[in-house]
C-alpha cells in the first residue's frame, strides 16, 4: 500500500500527539508524586500499585505478568512498597506457597487519586463532545489499546 505524502504527513503528525500526549502524562504523575504526601514512591512504584488495583487479591505472578517483569524484580519493588505501607501481601490460605498482592490503606488513596487526576484530563476533554463524538473517541482509544496489545504479543 503507497501513502501518498499528504496521508504520511497525517500520521507522523498523530504520532507525535501520541508521544507527546504519553510525555506529558508521564511529567503530570512525576509532579503530582513529587509534590504530594506521595513523594516516597517513583513512577514505576505507581505503576505497581496500579497494576494490583483496588479489586480483590492479585497474585504476584499475575501482577509480574502484567507488569511484563520477572517475579524477583517485583518481589524487590513490593519489598519498598510494603515497608512504605502501600501494599500488603497476603498467603493463601490453602496453599502457603502462593502469595496475593492487596493495597494498604495508603495504596489505595493513592490509587483513587491517580484515577481522579486522569478522569478530571478526560472529563475536560470530553466536555463539549456529543455522544456521538464520546462513542468515537471511545472506539479510537480501544482500536488503539488493541494494536498496543498486538504489537506487544508478538514483538516484545
């Protein structure tokens, strides 16, 4: 398939508002944990606690899984995690051998706070949208989502 130069421009043009959309997500968590009563975690810790959530019990193999992480350097990052108080690991009751991933009190506020922030830049964005326009920004975010997930199978 040729793309004539008009359509090519499009793209490298969606491209960078991607990367630049991502940057700036990136630099918001950065501040926000920076200067908050959150300033003892890094980005990746956050993205940690995101990944265990706020339902129900994650194994640490699923959460490692998730994470696209081996199970050693997850293990070390919920060591800080616990011992801040952000996460608590709990044995299964029939099998000792597993272990579940649940957030600490202080996991969970910070969970619902990075929530809150990304629902306040999504509420704004989508203020003025009919449901039309919500339904077609929905769709492209899930097209996108699904290539990511493509990509990622098979090339990582």
């Amino acid at each position: 398939m040729t793309i004539d130069q008009n359509r090519w421009k499009k793209y490298n043009e969606v491209v960078q508002l991607s990367l630049d959309f991502y940057d700036q997500m990136l630099r918001i968590e950065e501040y926000l944990l920076k200067h908050s009563q959150f300033n003892d975690i890094t980005p990746k810790a956050l993205h940690v606690i995101l990944a265990i959530g706020l339902h129900g019990d994650q194994r640490i193999s699923d959460v490692a899984k998730h994470l696209d992480v081996s199970k050693g350097t997850l293990s070390a990052q919920i060591n800080a995690l616990e011992e801040k108080d952000y996460v608590k690991r709990i044995p299964d009751k029939h099998d000792r051998r597993v272990i579940f991933l649940t957030l600490a009190n202080r996991g969970r506020l910070l969970y619902r706070a990075h929530n809150a922030i990304h629902r306040k830049i999504m509420t704004e964005y989508l203020k003025e949208y009919d449901d039309e326009e919500i339904d077609n920004a929905k769709q492209a975010l899930v097209n996108v989502d699904h290539v990511i997930r493509e990509v990622r199978k098979h090339e990582l």
